[in-house]
C-alpha cells in the first residue's frame, strides 16, 4: 500500500492504542476534526443483510408448510415443521446481528486535517492511516434518516485488499477496493468536515486529481475538473 500505513493490533480489547481509534498519539500540529463509529442497526441492514435474510427464511418456512399442507397434511403438521426449522433460523439471524453489533463496537472512524484513520477488526485489529492527499475521490449515500456511507477512491497505486477491509469496503469493489465509512450519523456533514480537510490538505500541494463528493447510489463519484477547484458536495 504505497503511501498507506496498516498498524496492527493483537491484543485485547485495543489496550496498546495511545489514543481511542488511533495507533499513536496525534502530533501537535494535527487536529482532531471528527470521530464516529457505525451505527450497529444499521450496520446491521445494510452491510451483514439481516432484513434480507429474515425476508429469505420466512419465504423458506411459508414454503416448508405449504409443501407439508400439499403432502395432505394438517395445518398443526405445518405448524411443527415450521417450529422444528425455527430455532436454526433464529440461530442464523442472530448470529449475523450479532457480528454487526461486535464490528460497530470495535469499528472508530477518525478524521483529522491531515488524515482519515480507520480501526476496524473484531479479533483482529487493523488500523489504516489513509492520507487526505491520496484519497483521489469520495462519495456519500444517504438514508432518510440522515445516516450514510462515505467510500473513498484511493490515488493509484494505493490499495487495501478486500478482505482486511470488509465490511467497510464499498460493495461491488472487488477490483479496486473503496474504504467505506459506513453507516454513521450525521452523513452529510461528516462529509463537509471531510471536503474542507481535503481542500485545506491540498492549498499546498500541486492539484493533479481534485476529488469529489456526491449523494450517490451506489454509482462512482464525478470528479471535478483539474482547476484546482475544491471538492463540493453535490446532490442529485
């Protein structure tokens, strides 16, 4: 990962962090602009899929009665087939809720002026410094209720696999992996935090890949011109 940094972390419940969600300690000269987690609900939704596999278990049960009902069987069969197949589906749905509680527990997302950090990782702990400099694009998909994702495009030829990255990866991504900042509050001024970091980050430097960030669904973020323009935030 040229111009990345992964930290490591193995030990519990992250007792060698200098600072919540950071590996070290910020330096004087950097400043702490936001820090966030996903929210697990949500998390839960919309990355592990729990209301979609509820919906896909409820249609295999409705089946499973009708297929006892059909073989001439009576409506208390249907009933004890269906019990007899709910305790591995509950089993199923918790378990998946269950690790989208753990990954938003352990998940902090950092922004500062220089940077954005994300620790993620159940059992193992990853910490990613992606500097603002090498973020080449983002984007922002809201929900109604104000909560969204935030993927970022890294500058070639930087690249964090998909593996050490889900489930904050954005989907359908597997060729250039997109960090994600996902499922947090507050989305849309997260990401105008996010855009004047990058342009404040930038002031100094030459303009060769100005970034944007848009309200999207799930389609690449435009990009600004090569004016040297900052990145706005776009809606649709």
């Amino acid at each position: 990962m040229s111009g990345l940094r992964a930290v490591r972390h193995d030990g519990h419940e992250h007792e060698f962090e200098a600072a919540p969600g950071l590996p070290e300690r910020l330096p004087s000269d950097e400043t702490l602009l936001w820090q966030g987690g996903p929210d697990w609900k949500h998390l839960a939704r919309e990355r592990f899929h729990v209301r979609a596999l509820a919906l896909y278990f409820a249609v295999i049960l409705a089946l499973r009665a009708g297929f006892v009902i059909a073989d001439g069987g009576s409506a208390g069969d249907a009933a004890s087939a269906v019990i007899m197949l709910l305790p591995l589906v509950l089993a199923a749905l918790g378990m998946m809720t269950l690790l989208a509680w753990l990954s938003a527990r352990t998940t902090v997302y950092t922004i500062t002026d220089r940077r954005v950090v994300m620790r993620v990782g159940i059992v193992l702990s990853l910490t990613f410094n992606l500097p603002l400099r090498r973020i080449e694009s983002a984007g922002l998909k809201l929900t109604r209720d104000g909560h969204g994702n935030i993927p970022l495009l890294l500058a070639a030829p930087d690249r964090i696999a998909l593996l050490h990255l889900w489930p904050h990866a954005r989907p359908w991504r597997a060729a250039r992996p997109e960090p994600m900042l996902c499922c947090i509050a507050d989305a849309a001024r997260v990401a105008g935090l996010l855009t004047e970091a990058w342009q404040a980050a930038r002031s100094d430097a030459p303009q060769t890949t100005p970034a944007a960030i848009a309200q999207q669904a799930d389609t690449p973020a435009p990009r600004a011109r090569r004016t040297g323009r900052a990145p706005q935030l776009v809606t649709h």
